[in-house]
C-alpha cells in the first residue's frame, strides 16, 4: 500500500522560509543537527523546498561543537533578510562564547525584525542582549540558577521549549525536534508535523507545557508519594532550607519516619540529600556566574561563607575557592 504524502498547499506556499544557523563555540551537535534535519525531512515530505537554510559564525569559516567535530560554513555574521529566522546553537560555556561582536550583530538584526531563537544555552546569549526583558524563556535545566540569579527581568520557565512572540528558547537536545515541529505545524499544518515526527521516529511529541526534566519518582527510581513531595519541597526552597521537622510534618509524618524512608530509599539522611542538593546549586553558580563566592553562599542556604567552605571541601575535595579558579583557569586555555 503506497503512503500518500501530506498536502501542502503549493500555491500559498509562498518562498522556502530561510533558517540561519549561528553555531556558536563549544555548540551541542544534538540541538544543531536535530532542527536542521526536522528542516530537510520537512521538505522531502512534502515534496517541494518548503524550508531553506544557511550556516553562519563569527568566524565564518569553521565552528568547532562540544564533541571536537568542525563544521565548514557558509558565511559570517552578515545582515540577514527580514523574514530570515536565526538559530543560535549553543553548548558548553555560552558566557565565552557569548562575544561583543554576536551581541551586537544579535541586537542589530533583531531590530530589524528578525525572529530570534535561542537553542540549548544560547537562551542566555538572547537574555545578555536584552532580547527576553519581560518574556518568558527557557534554558537547560543545568542552567537555570544561574539564569535566575543574573536575569531578574526573564520569566524563566522548565518548559522543553518557549515561543514568546518573535523569541524562541529550547532547552536542549531533543527538545530542538519539537520546537520544530511545532513551527512546521504553524506553517504547513500538523500532517506534515505529524509525518517529519514518524520519519524521525519519534513518538512522544512534547509541547511547551512539557517540562524538560524526568519527573521526580522516576529520576530517583522511588515512587513513593511522601518521598517525592518532600524532594520537591527542597528543590524549591535552597535558598531557605525548611528544617527536617517541618518537611515531615508537611507530609503528615514523623521526623523518626521521615529519617526512616530517606534511609531505606536513598540511604542518607534528609538532611545530607537536602545538602547535597544545596552544594550542587552552589556548584553551578560558581562555575557559571561571576557571582561572589558570599553571594553564592546565601544563595543556597548557607548563612556562614566558613561553613559553605567547610561543606563545600568535604562534598568536592576542593573549596569553593578554587573551584572558581579551576574554571577561570580552563576558559582561558
């Protein structure tokens, strides 16, 4: 039995929509790859060039992405066309990458009208131009405290991924693919979303209402209703810690018991998992933000810098001093 190809309507149709690809330094080869072939499977579907594409960078010759792969492309930032959509591809230190010379071309062609989207990290680069100011975005899940922390004026979401009117944020990796999937929809309608999702072989399309994190009971591999209320509970109050007792009590148990099911499913106690959520925040902002290491300490919990020290060196094996040093020392190679 022969397929019948999705309609597209090819007298509406109009020009192939042109997608600009900025692959940044250090770039996720899976949030590049996964939209431009969302792109190319879009076209073969449908039969005609529905989508164009081109791939830029500052130098504009190679990109080197995260795994060490280079990509030749095909210009530099240049002026692009009004109704051009820019795909900013980032990954690994964004803040590095993130240089005075994309910003400004970044601002210049957003006044212009251009779509701007952000893939993986590069929501930052967009939230460093002022490009999100009062919108909601998204970012990698690995990057979000230190978003918080340095754009107030950003409503950030967990979302897989954010379309706030002429700004787009994803949060990495897949998430590429259903952020596409839905501009592919907006533009040619869901059977031929629906028919690049099936050649792609993916099942399970997720929307911006999706969160980009697995769910608590399966991350932990516990499901137990008490267990991850009171997880939930920590993840969203690092910055002023609810004490053993008051968590068990919220959960109508006792601290005994409480102590109990951490013990049994995670094997430490409540207090310990809660600081090892605390160091890990505390980690990412030190690698992430140029925030003071006194400021990295209120900002999960820790009311003495000495203590944070003290905590710190016994999780990781280093201060939180040098860990800051350490990665000053690695951007700079």
């Amino acid at each position: 039995m022969k397929i019948k190809p999705p309609t597209v309507d090819v007298e509406h149709a109009g020009k192939p929509r042109r997608f600009v690809f900025v692959l940044m330094d250090n770039f996720t080869m899976l949030c590049f790859s996964a939209a431009l072939e969302s792109l190319r499977i879009a076209n073969r579907t449908a039969g005609m060039k529905v989508y164009d594409w081109m791939i830029v960078s500052e130098n504009g010759e190679v990109a080197t992405c995260s795994n060490g792969c280079t990509f030749k492309v095909d210009s530099d930032l240049t002026e692009l066309d009004r109704d051009d959509t820019v795909m900013l591809c980032g990954g690994m230190d964004v803040q590095e990458a993130t240089t005075k010379k994309l910003l400004n071309w970044v601002r210049r062609e957003a006044r212009r009208g251009v779509v701007m989207a952000g893939l993986c990290t590069a929501g930052y680069t967009l939230a460093r131009a002022g490009l999100l100011d009062g919108r909601r975005a998204t970012i990698h899940w690995e990057n979000q405290d230190s978003f918080v922390e340095e754009f107030e004026e950003v409503t950030l979401t967990k979302s897989v991924f954010v379309v706030d009117g002429n700004r787009i944020t994803t949060a990495g990796g897949t998430a590429s693919i259903d952020m596409m999937l839905k501009i592919i929809a907006d533009d040619h309608g869901e059977e031929l979303a629906n028919a690049v999702a099936d050649q792609l072989i993916y099942s399970a399309i997720r929307t911006d209402q999706d969160t980009q994190r697995l769910s608590i009971p399966t991350r932990i591999g516990v499901r137990h209703p008490k267990l991850s209320r009171v997880i939930q509970m920590m993840e969203q109050n690092l910055e002023e810690p609810i004490s053993p007792a008051l968590l068990a009590q919220e959960v109508g148990m006792s601290t005994r018991q409480l102590e109990r099911l951490f013990r049994r499913y995670l094997s430490r106690s409540p207090k310990r998992y809660y600081m090892e959520m605390r160091l890990q925040k505390a980690r990412n902002l030190l690698m992430q933000t140029d925030m003071t290491v006194i400021n990295v300490a209120l900002a999960c919990g820790f009311a003495s810098p000495s203590h944070f020290s003290k905590c710190y060196r016994s999780h990781y094996q280093t201060t939180p001093y040098r860990e800051r040093g350490s990665q000053a020392t690695r951007l700079s190679m």
